[in-house]
C-alpha cells in the first residue's frame, strides 16, 4: 500500500499500456523475467482450466525454484502458451495479470523503458491512473 508521507511516483501522471493483439511476447523468456511464480491456489485453478487433475498439471508444468512453485519454463516460450495465446488466460496467476505494473519495473522510468526490449504494448494505448497501477502492485503482493 502507498505511504501517504512519501513523495508521488514518478509515474503519478499514470502510464500508457495496451497488450498487442496476438503478440504473447511476455510470455517468453527474457531474462530476468524467465520465471512465473505460483500463488497458492493458481495451479490448482490453471489444472481445472486445462482439465487436468492437480497431479498431473503439477508433475507437466512445474517446478521448484528455491522452495518456490514455478511454472517450468524449459523453452523459449511459456508451457501454456497455445501459439500467441494463453491457455489458461482466465485462471493465469497473479503475476501474468499484472505484468507490467510490477514493483521493480517502477522503480525509475529507465526500467519501464527497458520493458519495450520485448514489450510492444508499453507507452501504447490508454494511460492508467496512479490508482490502478497501485492496485496492481498491491495484488501482486498480497
């Protein structure tokens, strides 16, 4: 949650973001952002989506990473990447849902900037108010 006694961010105007269609390029390998981390309750909703028991969806599309459930990403690209969509959009985990408006891809405008390397909806489309960035950043953390 924002700190009223701190400054506005540099973001407080808002920031323009509109996913491309059939880009899915977020959903590959980049890096620092090579892995999805798994909330509680995320694979058991993905396994019900692709109607698969909890078993095998775990034992085909997971990992761990430091004690934490991950989603394996052995190749280029997401496991549940169906072309440049995802197969599991409606119960796709927290941190799919919210990417861009991560914490660390605001730290500084240099780090958002550094986001259209593979991004091609960054500065594209509407702008979003500080409020729904901050809601955002907030989901991802709860």
């Amino acid at each position: 949650m924002a700190d009223p006694s701190q400054p506005d961010p540099w973001f407080a105007d808002g920031l323009r973001f509109e996913c491309q269609p059939d880009c899915g390029a977020c959903c590959s390998n980049h890096d620092d952002y090579s892995y999805v981390y798994l909330e509680s309750g995320e694979a058991e909703r993905m396994a019900a989506q692709l109607e698969l028991s909890l078993e095998s969806f775990l034992e085909r599309y997971t990992d761990f990473d430091q004690g934490f459930l991950i989603l394996k990403m052995d190749e280029p690209d997401c496991p549940l990447l169906d072309g440049t969509r995802c197969s599991v959009y409606d119960a796709r985990p927290i941190q799919c849902a919210t990417f861009p408006f991560w914490e660390e891809n605001l730290t500084v405008p240099a780090r958002w900037s550094r986001l259209k390397s593979f991004c091609p909806g960054i500065d594209q489309g509407k702008r979003h108010p500080l409020a729904m960035i901050r809601r955002k950043i907030d989901d991802r953390e709860s």
